[in-house]
C-alpha cells in the first residue's frame, strides 16, 4: 500500500446479529475467524463501500480469480486442469458461504497442497540429480504475463528455470555451488512446513482479502495479526526500516518509501524494488525470502531503534536487472527530515559577465519549498505541514524573493486539512476539494480554505511527479483550477482519488478497511485514474506504464461532478492581488523550456532510458544478477571515506546537493524565472498604457 491520504476511521463494527457469530456466555471471548463469520463479513463491507451493495455474479467471479492468486501468486504449482476445478466448485460461492458452507474453499487449499507437495519432492529431486547451472536461462517472472502450466511436464519444466534463478541468487553473491543448492532445498522444506502447519483462521483471512481486493485494489481484510500491524505501522513510534511493502508474483515488493525514515535516508531503495533476501546484524546469513509471506517478512525487517538490517535487493532497469545489497540502522521516523524546507536561488538575468563579474541585466532570487509529505501531529499547537509552509512563506517575503516553487515530486500524501490549508495559502478563500458519499442524497462534503490572508501572490510554479498522489494531487488540481500556478513535472500523477475507512470488528476478528469516498477538486474532477496533468511536461523515470492507480486491478472509475470554485479566492486589486495564469503564458513558457529540455544531457538520458523500458523484453535472464558486480566495486569506493559517511552534516549536504541537481529541480526554476521575467513585462507595458 502506498502511503497515500485515507481517512482512517477506527470504529467498533457491529456484524449483523446472527446467532452463529456467537460463542457460549461471553459472546466476544476468544473469538477465532471461522467459516461462520464470512458471509457477515463481506456484507459488512456493502453495507459500506461506495459502489458495492450487493453479492453480484461479476463480484463473485473477481473475488474467485482473486483468490486463486492469493493461493499460487507466481503461477507455479497449480495447473490448468486445477484452477478450473477451484472455479467449478466455487460456482455460487456467495450462496454457499450464507448458508455456512466453506468446502470449496478448503478443497481449494487442499488442491495446492497437494501441488506444493509434488513439486517439493520434484525439486529436491532435481536438485540432487539433474541440476546443472546455466546462466544462459531465460525465464519470465511476472505471473500477468504467464498462464498455468496446462500439463504437469510443462510445469516441471518451467520450475527447472525458476530454480536457476533461485540458484544464481545465491552464486551470484560467490555462494558455493553446493551450498547454494542446500539454501534453497532448505527454502523449500520451510515452504513445505508452513502449509503442514496452515491454520483454518489464515485461509479465511486470504478469502476475505481476495473478496475485499475484488472490490477495488485500497479496501482490504486486517486479521487480528495484521491489525496489530497496521496499528503499529501508524504509529508515531514506529520503529523499523520505514517502507510500505507488498507482495506479487512471490516477491516482497517496495511499494513506497517513507519519508525520514531508514530507507528513504539511505538514496539507494525506490519504489518497486524486489527484496529477495534478509540478514540481520553486519555479519548475519541471508535469509532467502522469495515465496515467504509477507507478514513474516516484514517482522524479519522490523526491529528495534538502532539495530541492523540487511537486504538483499532485485531491481528491474532498463538495460539490465541489478542486484545489490542495502544496509540500513533501524530507527524511529524522523519527522525533520521529512519537514518542508526551503531553499534560496540567486540569478542574474540579462547581463553579461566581465572579468569574472556580472555587470547589467537585473538579479532575482525565488525560493524553492520542498514538501516530502503533508504531515501532522494531529494537535492544535502541534506541528503541520501548512503551519512549516506558512512561516516559510513568510520567511521568503521577508527575503523579497519574487517567485516560489512548491516541490511535490515525492509526496505521497498525507493529511487531508494540511492540503486544503495549503492550497488555500496562494489564494483568498474558497472551496478545495469535495468527497463523495455512497448515498447520492447525502451529496458531498465540502472542504474549503477560509482564512482570508493570501500568503503568498506573485508567481507560482509546483512540481510534480506520477509518484505525487491523494493530497499532492488535491494541491496542485486546486491551484491549476483556480489557474493559480503553473502545474510542471511528469504527465500526470499518481491517480489516487479515492479515501478508506478502517473499522474494527468484534475482538479477536480483526478489522475492515474499506474504500467509503472519492475525492473532487474544485474544478469537479475526480483525481481518480486521470491524477492532475501538467501544464509543461518534463521527462521524468517515473513516467512509466507500472506506476499509477490506473494500473492496479479493479480500481475504481473516475467520475466528474459540477464545478464548485469559489468566485471570493479571486483577488483582482489591492493588497492581496493575484494574477490567473492563462493559456499564452503557458505556451510561452513551455516554448522556452522544450528547447531547454531538447539539449539537456539529464533529460536526454532520461528519455533513452524511458524508451529502452518500452522495448525491454518480457524474459529475465539468470546472468543478470552477475553483471551488477562493477557497480558494487564502485559503490564500496564511494563509501570508503568513513569519516563522510558517517558525519550527519556532511551528508545533509551531500543529499541537498544531489536534490539541486535533480534535471526536474533545475527545469522547474528556469521556468519560474522565466514567468517572474514575462510577469515583470507585463507589468511594464500595463505601466506604460495607463
């Protein structure tokens, strides 16, 4: 899961009273999920969810194929000939479950069992025997882009392959031949003993959360386990890694980096990022982790404040699929870290340099505001992201900078009043963002900006990203509907425009999340799928097809609503003044950049790289996870000063370098100076006429 906005509501849930949800005496002791609370479960989510409120054929079928790749992810123990058999049995499985019926559920289980059996045996087998390593093998990993093995040699066969990846894993860090063999054989008994050792209430968990995903890819099923550990993920003393962490095809799969926290910190993880292996300590034995539940991953990443963890990582790229090896010091979020800040930029335009020094033209400086998250204590005196940007703000006038650019490159989301204040900081007051209900009669909630000060009113340029999500997107479509700033940075954004409650269940049943609204931006659009299109677009690494809300399974369909601005956030005269961005500045200020953009190096790279993505072959070969040995030669040259790698200060500095030199950065302040100088025109000859 992204960290994206969401409106957590924790809330008791009262199932629905029947009386088979009800234990002799006390009705809520040592309750244990069981076949009997399913069905009252999934009509719990109805009752909530803003676009289902009935058990359909088409909900039924999703939630049947959904469960099926909770069973076999990687597509690489169940056959063809099984999963039409699992479909077959679970026919009208909603029907079934009311009348407390859960037999094709777990015949479904026993089916997989069974496979996992076989191959286990096949493979230690194999392993034995006929094992012999080829880095020539070519193999395709993503399950979306396989289907089932029709026959049981074609499965075999295809398992041959899949080894040589789990082998070369382990050769490819100079593990010995023999002892590679021996880790993963030894993956494979564990894999054996976890589905010896499966619990009834862990199967009914994955039928829930494969009915729940059926819905849309935000609302999900918590067990009593993974309640605790959402809580613990949301706390503010969260101690760990700082990554929200998925899993596909197998993998654990990095879906966001927390701001401030280890991960983030470190420069080396992204998003999308394979972690294959676990060691604790310095020295510790890697942990293969591929095939491992995602819950027992994560509590062998989680751990106490300043000890250390080590993965083992597996990146896609454009030319080649890199392994490499992060160390990380577990610690608490650092809040500091992920504050807004801001920078000064100094520019001498129009003039000439003589001697070493600039001489005519005319000198500005802007700010450049970096907002990593849209954070909040969730106190009135505490700490926020808009209390941190209005004092900058302030901070910048008091400076006489003559333009701002608002950085949500990397912002997630976050707080959902911090957005609607911040936006409101660039104009009067006025209505930001709308979020629907299922109940069409109910209409929407408003939200509106109604402090009165504009903070800030000269030009505005905000940064974006396709990694930019929920609040970032409610920020910069209010602002570019207001036509307030101009949007620059990647086509879109992320997408996400919907928000999800969480709602426990009886103790000891865990909790629902579930997706209850969609959000509006003043213009009347959902953010959903579409995100917020920028005005001037800059090539960017994320502007690939794996990213976006658009991309995940069932997610909802965007939706429009009328227009609801408000006609007071507009200042035409006086104090509080703002200029509307039109149409012909855009074009003059995108004419300008294009020709920028067309001989930058940075960006140049950037679309090279973008286009060998497009091209990259579906096929992963084995000898890629040994070509990746170059870069880790340069990688421990780097970090051979100890010294610089250990002062704080330094590195600070080292990471604020690196961010300026971001080709985005520097484009989105060309273009800032190039809008204070047409601004600055416009004036003169307004000046002139009157």
């Amino acid at each position: 899961m992204i960290k994206f906005i969401t409106a957590l509501i924790f809330t008791s849930l009262t199932l629905p009273v029947h009386a088979q949800l009800m234990s002799q005496g006390n009705p809520f002791k040592g309750l244990v999920l069981s076949c009997k609370h399913i069905y009252p479960i999934q009509k719990s989510y109805l009752n909530r969810h803003i676009n289902y409120r009935k058990l359909t054929k088409n909900l039924e079928a999703k939630t049947v194929d959904k469960f099926i790749e909770s069973l076999d992810p990687s597509k690489v123990y169940l056959l063809k000939s099984d999963v039409d058999k699992i479909k077959k049995d679970m026919k009208n499985i909603f029907a079934k479950l009311d009348r407390g019926e859960c037999k094709a559920i777990e015949q479904a289980r026993k089916t997989y069992e069974m496979r996992v059996k076989e191959r286990v045996k096949f493979v230690k087998a194999h392993l034995s025997k006929g094992f012999k390593f080829d880095k020539k093998t070519e193999l395709i990993l993503d399950s979306d882009k396989r289907k089932f093995a029709k026959k049981l040699k074609d499965a075999e066969a295809y398992h041959k392959k899949y080894l040589q990846f789990q082998v070369g894993n382990y050769v490819s860090t100079d593990e010995p031949m023999k002892e590679a063999k021996e880790k993963v054989a030894k993956n494979y008994d564990r894999l054996l003993k976890k589905v010896n050792n499966f619990r009834k209430d862990d199967l009914w968990t994955s039928y829930l959360n494969a009915f729940s995903r059926s819905l849309d890819p935000h609302s999900s099923y918590f067990s009593k386990e993974m309640l605790e550990d959402f809580q613990i993920s949301m706390s503010l003393s969260l101690e760990g890694i700082g990554a929200t962490l998925s899993s596909k095809d197998g993998f654990t799969v990095i879906e966001q980096l927390v701001p401030g926290g280890a991960a983030f910190r470190s420069s080396k993880l992204k998003p999308k990022d394979k972690i294959i292996g676990v060691a604790q300590g310095k020295t510790g034995a890697f942990q293969n982790v591929i095939e491992m539940e995602l819950r027992d991953v994560v509590r062998k990443i989680r751990g106490k404040k300043g000890t250390v963890v080590r993965l083992s990582v597996l990146r896609k790229a454009a030319k080649k699929n890199e392994r490499f090896t992060v160390e990380l010091i577990r610690d608490k979020i650092n809040l500091e870290e992920d504050a807004a800040s801001i920078t000064y930029i100094d520019r001498n335009i129009g003039g000439k340099k003589v001697k070493g020094k600039m001489e005519g033209g005319k000198n500005y400086k802007v700010g450049l505001i970096n907002l990593p998250s849209f954070y909040a204590d969730g106190t009135k005196k505490g700490r926020s992201a808009a209390k941190d940007i209005k004092k900058l703000i302030k901070e910048a006038k008091k400076k006489k900078v003559s333009g701002l650019v608002l950085d949500l490159s990397q912002n997630g989301g976050g707080s959902l009043d911090d957005a609607v204040s911040i936006a409101g900081l660039f104009f009067k007051v006025g209505n930001v963002v709308k979020q629907s209900s299922r109940d069409p009669d109910q209409g929407e909630i408003e939200l509106a900006d109604d402090d009165k000060d504009v903070d800030w009113t000269g030009p505005l340029v905000v940064l974006t990203s396709k990694v930019s999500a929920s609040a970032s997107e409610i920020v910069s479509g209010t602002l570019k509907d207001y036509k307030r700033a101009i949007i620059v940075g990647g086509k879109k954004t992320f997408g996400k425009g919907t928000v999800q409650s969480v709602e426990r269940l009886y103790p000891g049943l865990g909790a629902l999340k579930t997706t209850v609204g969609m959000f509006y931006t003043a213009g009347g659009a959902s953010t959903q799928h579409v995100g917020v299109s920028a005005d001037i677009i800059l090539p960017s690494n994320y502007d690939v097809a794996e990213i976006g809300e658009d991309t995940l399974d069932f997610s909802l369909p965007p939706k429009k609503i009328k227009p609801f601005l408000t006609q007071d956030a507009y200042v035409r005269s006086g104090k509080n003044k703002w200029n509307q961005v039109d149409q012909a500045l855009i074009s003059q200020l995108k004419t300008k950049s294009t020709k920028r953009v067309n001989t930058d190096k940075d960006f140049q790279k950037i679309i090279k790289e973008l286009d060998k993505a497009k091209k990259k072959s579906k096929m992963i070969k084995v000898s890629e996870l040994f070509e990746d040995k170059d870069k880790k030669e340069d990688d421990k040259k780097k970090d051979k000063d100890k010294n610089k790698k250990h002062d704080p200060e330094l590195a600070k500095k080292e990471k604020h370098e690196k961010y300026m030199k971001r080709a985005d950065i520097k484009e989105s302040l060309n273009i800032l100076f190039d809008f204070i100088v047409f601004e600055n025109k416009k004036m003169k000859v307004s000046a002139n006429n009157n």
